[in-house]
C-alpha cells in the first residue's frame, strides 16, 4: 500500500467536504490511497473517521481518496472512537506494512513482528486490511472489480519489465512504463514487480504525487520502520 503524505492542510475551514477533492487529487493524484485503484471517473472523499460514526466532514487530517469499493467496505465501522487502531497509509509507512507478491495483497507480518515486537502493529495492519475487505480469498471476492483490474495491472507490468530488459534499459522505455503504471494505477503492484529493478523503483515513486519517498531505501525498496508521521489523533 503506498504510503503517502498530504502536508499541511490547504485550507483553513471548508463548509462541505467534497470542495476538499481538487486538493486530494492535486496531492495524490486520482487514485485510491488504499487499494491503488485508478479513479479518475468516479474519485470519492474518503473520511478514514466515517460521518456516521462522529469522524470530522471536512478536517483535512481526516480525508483521503478513495475508489468506491474500498469506500463502501469501510463503511462507518472506522469512526472517532477507534481512528487509531489502523494502519492509515498517510501516519504510517504502508509499504513496509504490506506485500504483494504475484500480485496478491497481504499482511505482511513477519516484517511487522520484526519492527514491533508488542504486535501492535501487526494488529492494526490486519484492521486494516479486514476493514477494506483486501483478501482476495473472502466470499465474493471474485466479483471484485478490485481484484479483477488489479490482476490486469499485474500481468502489464510483467511485460513492462520484459520489454525494459530487452531493450536494454533504454531512457525511452523508462518513460514510455512510468507513464503506463501512472495510467494503470496500482502503485504497490508495479512496485512488486520491479523489486530488482532499482531506476524504475525510484521512477516509479517519482511520479505517483505524494508518495512519501522517505519511507523507501537507496534502492527504492520500502524500509524496515513504520515511520510514523506526527498522528493527529
């Protein structure tokens, strides 16, 4: 999962949450910050605290992006009262936090469980993950746009990295993928897929807006710390 950073709130007071969504868009671009899905048709203003469970509607610590699917799982069982018992991709470094190998996503707890020996992390990584409904073995799960497009993505950037190796690693093939896996989305799963690749990890990163290149080593691989951000809550 992409771990991202909003910066300082761009306004000082909105009367109604959705005037918060060019903002959203121009920081982290028109994608879900949870499941990575593009979402240029239909971007939702994600409140990581729902409305109905007393989260704030317009305060900017409380709002990301989110593609329908993953907004309509979360439902309001996030609210004001258990904001902290997640994972939040914009608090924590998620990339460490998750994995995605062949292209399906996990929890990735034996990194967790080296970072926090207490399992607090662990837990709210799998909260998280449970929230989103992420699991691609749950009941339904083949109905999943999610999950179909997200196979789609991976199977692309397979022969993106096919076509970068056989021309060599040129500068032009290096553009032509980066502005694929922008059009793509799925950050986390192109991300996966060129592990070995370190210049297109660090393109990659490049040019998703807002991902938090701090979270990542020399190498473009996520590193082993959560790297929290000062929490809001």
């Amino acid at each position: 999962m992409r771990p991202v950073n909003k910066g300082n709130s761009p306004y000082e007071s909105i009367d109604e949450y959705r005037k918060a969504l060019p903002y959203l868009v121009c920081t982290l671009g028109e994608y879900c910050s949870y499941c990575g899905f593009p979402i240029s048709h239909v971007p939702e203003v994600e409140h990581k605290a729902a409305k109905a469970a007393n989260g704030s509607l317009t305060d900017w610590n409380n709002l990301l992006l989110a593609c329908k699917y993953c907004n309509t799982r979360k439902g309001k069982k996030s609210g004001s009262v258990n904001i902290n018992e997640y994972l939040w991709p914009d608090v924590y470094n998620t990339a460490i936090a998750f994995t995605y190998k062949d292209g399906v996503p996990e929890v990735n707890e034996e990194a967790l469980n080296t970072i926090d020996q207490t399992g607090e992390a662990l837990r709210k990584a799998k909260n998280l993950f449970e929230l989103l409904k992420l699991d691609v073995l749950q009941r339904g799960a083949e109905k999943d746009k999610r999950n179909r497009k997200r196979n789609e993505v991976y199977e692309i950037a397979q022969e993106s990295l096919s076509l970068w190796k056989e021309f060599d690693y040129a500068k032009s093939i290096k553009t032509q993928i980066t502005n694929n896996a922008k059009a793509c989305g799925f950050f986390s799963i192109w991300m996966e897929v060129f592990r070995e690749e370190p210049e297109m990890l660090e393109a990659f990163i490049e040019a998703f807006p807002g991902t938090r290149k701090e979270c990542f080593d020399e190498n473009g691989h996520p590193k082993y710390e959560l790297m929290e951000l000062n929490n809001p809550w």
